[in-house]
C-alpha cells in the first residue's frame, strides 16, 4: 500500500500520525507529492482532485479522505490500539467527538490558521479560541487525560494535532495569539499532543511552513490590489466608471443582481456637493444572503483600510456609496478597486 502526502499537509499528517500510533509504517509506503506541481498520474488515477492524502492499494485502486482513511486503518491487522475504539459503542462516542472537536476545535483554529490577512476572520476566530480551549478542558475530565481519548492518543487527537501544531508555529510570527492558560488540562494536553513522538516526528518544522505561513497571511491578489491602490484623486473619473461598468458588464451574477436593467451601468457617478462619488445598487434575494453581503463588504473595509458608506432597504437592496474624502473629495484609484472587486465578489454569492 502507499500513501501519496505532503509533509506541509496538515489532512495527510492525520493520516501519518495514525499509521504511527497503530504501528504501520512499514506496512505502508509514504510518497511524497509536490502540492505546487501537476498531481502524479498514480494519484489522480485514484483521485483526479489529485490531493493528498490518497491511499493506493494498487495502481488505480484507493481512496482519499483523511478521516475515512484514518477508520480504515483500524480495519488493518496490527498490535497497536484502535484509533476509534475497542467496541462499537467506543466507536461512536468517538465519531460524534470528532464532529465536535471539528466545529468546536478546529473551526477556530483552522479560522486562525487559514485568515489569510482577513482582519474580520482573524478576529472572529481568535475570540472563539478560550471556549475552544474550554472544550479541550472538558473532554479530558471526561476521558481523564492526558489526551482526548485517554492514556493514549486516538482518532480525535490525530484529526486535531496537525492543526493545533501548525497553529503554535504560527505563533512564532504572530505571538499575539492566545494559548491555553498555563496549568490547565488543555495546556497539558496541547504540550503532550505536541512532544508525543507520532506527532512530532510527523509535524513540520518552522522552516518548512515559512512560505506556506507567509501565502495564508496575505490577501488574496483582488484585495492586494485595493491596498496597493493609491489614494490620490483621479482626473478622469468618468473614464474610470465607465471601464468599471464595462468590466462588471462582463461578470455573470448568481444571486445577487445589479439593479436596473441589464444595460443599465451598475455604477453611477455622482457630483455631490462637497465633490463626485460613485454609487451602485445590489438586489439580495433573502435576508440571508444579505447576511454573507454585509459579512464580505465589513470584512473587505477592515482588510483594506478602506469604506464605503452604505444603506440597507429592508433586506434587500444594499446601497453602496464610494469616494475619497481625505485630504479632500474626490475619486481615486482605491475607489474604483475597491468597486471593482466589491462587485466581483457580490455578484459570486
Ligand atoms: N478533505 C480532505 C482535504 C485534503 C486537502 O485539502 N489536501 C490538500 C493539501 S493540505 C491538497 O491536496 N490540495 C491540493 C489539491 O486539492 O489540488 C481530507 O480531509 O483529506
């Protein structure tokens, strides 16, 4: 059998750790992919996404998944514990732990984890981290400790460790993020999971999540765009609104949809009376997808630095308002990127 993973993979390190605590590294041959360059044809016979981790009992015969994978190999004949479990009942307790360690645990931290320069995120999934920790706290009075399952680590630390390990690495740039308060169970857990030898001798070094740590960090490039835009006012704002409104023309909307017709320019250029700003109508079907709107337009001010002035009509059409006012009125080129990618990404709900 081989295991196609990365090192950097977090999801393949699951699978590495539990081949570890069940005693089958040699049973099972590890290859190494590079996630940067084209996918094996050996992997993508089996699983054409060609991620990892993917296991391959014979050319074109495997699956993927860690968590599934991670329950197969307690189907493997071998002298190490079960990962989910001696009997059935073990076996279900640990699935629903796994659930919640998913939405409890790792929602949180892979939140930290994967912000990616997402001022709003990052802080939303930071301030869910000490109930986080409270659940670790929790779980271990249950199973008595030191690890989620007991004596011995099992299905649920293996899902979380990979996670919990890159977090603390994560630290080393970004110290401000909390841990669990010293002398708590879950610090002791956090400690042991980490100093345990399938974890450690599986988890990445900082070094090797240097680049990984510096791609998640950064905003994607549409927002990039809106940060590096300069702030000084343009001489030509009706040329810039029309090429605006020329470049949405070409956008197909999902769900939310410019007002007017369909050749009516979605943005409008205004002459106010302290100077011109341009302005745009988005229809929301339900309140929910208002929801997600408003989320993506706060998350894409804070990112950038840079607002809009905005109105909501009952739930469904949200008006948005763009200018420069400082030092004085105006249009400038962060405006007109910010518009552009606003609508680029309203128009994908
Ligand atoms: N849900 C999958 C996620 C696997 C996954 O996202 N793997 C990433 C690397 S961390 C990957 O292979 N990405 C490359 C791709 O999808 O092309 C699992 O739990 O195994």
């Amino acid at each position: 059998m081989k295991l196609y993973t990365s090192e950097l993979c977090p999801f393949a390190q699951r699978v590495r750790i539990g081949l570890r605590l069940r005693g089958l590294e040699g049973v099972v041959e590890e290859v190494e992919v590079d996630l940067d360059a084209t996918p094996p044809a050996e992997l993508t016979a089996i699983n054409p996404q060609g991620s990892v981790p993917t296991l391959a009992f014979a050319p074109g015969d495997g699956f993927n998944e860690s968590l599934v994978l991670l329950e197969f190999l307690d189907s493997l004949p071998c002298a190490g514990p079960k990962l989910f479990g001696a009997t059935p009942r073990d076996v279900g307790k640990t699935k629903v732990l796994l659930e919640n360690a998913s939405t409890r645990l790792l929602g949180p931290v892979m939140g930290v984890n994967y912000s990616r320069g997402n001022a709003v995120a990052l802080r939303k999934a930071t301030a869910q981290l000490p109930q986080a920790f409270e659940w670790i706290s929790a779980v271990l009075a249950t199973s008595g400790g030191p690890f989620l399952a007991g004596a011995t680590p099992g299905a649920v630390d293996a899902s979380v460790a990979p996670f919990l390990a890159r977090y603390v690495l994560l630290r080393e740039v970004q110290p401000d993020l909390p841990m669990p308060r010293g002398g708590t169970p879950a610090a002791h857990f956090l400690a042991q999971l980490l100093q345990h030898p399938a974890v450690a001798s599986t988890s990445p070094t900082f070094a090797q999540m240097a680049p990984a740590f510096a791609r998640f960090a950064q905003p994607e490039e549409a927002v990039r765009s809106i940060q590096r835009a300069s702030r000084a006012l343009v001489s030509n704002p009706e040329e810039q609104c029309a090429a605006l409104n020329q470049h949405v023309a070409t956008l197909s909307p999902r769900t939310v949809r410019p007002e007017g017709a369909a050749n009516t320019p979605l943005w409008t250029l205004i002459q106010g009376e302290k100077g011109p700003h341009i302005h745009a109508r988005f229809r929301l079907p339900t309140y929910n997808e208002m929801l997600q709107a408003l989320e993506l337009l706060t998350a894409l001010q804070e990112t950038t630095d840079h607002h809009t002035a905005f109105v909501l009509e009952g739930y469904h059409a949200l008006d948005i308002t763009l200018c420069t006012h400082e030092p004085v009125w105006g249009l400038s080129d962060k405006d007109f990127s910010m518009a552009q990618t606003l609508t680029e990404k309203l128009l994908r709900i």
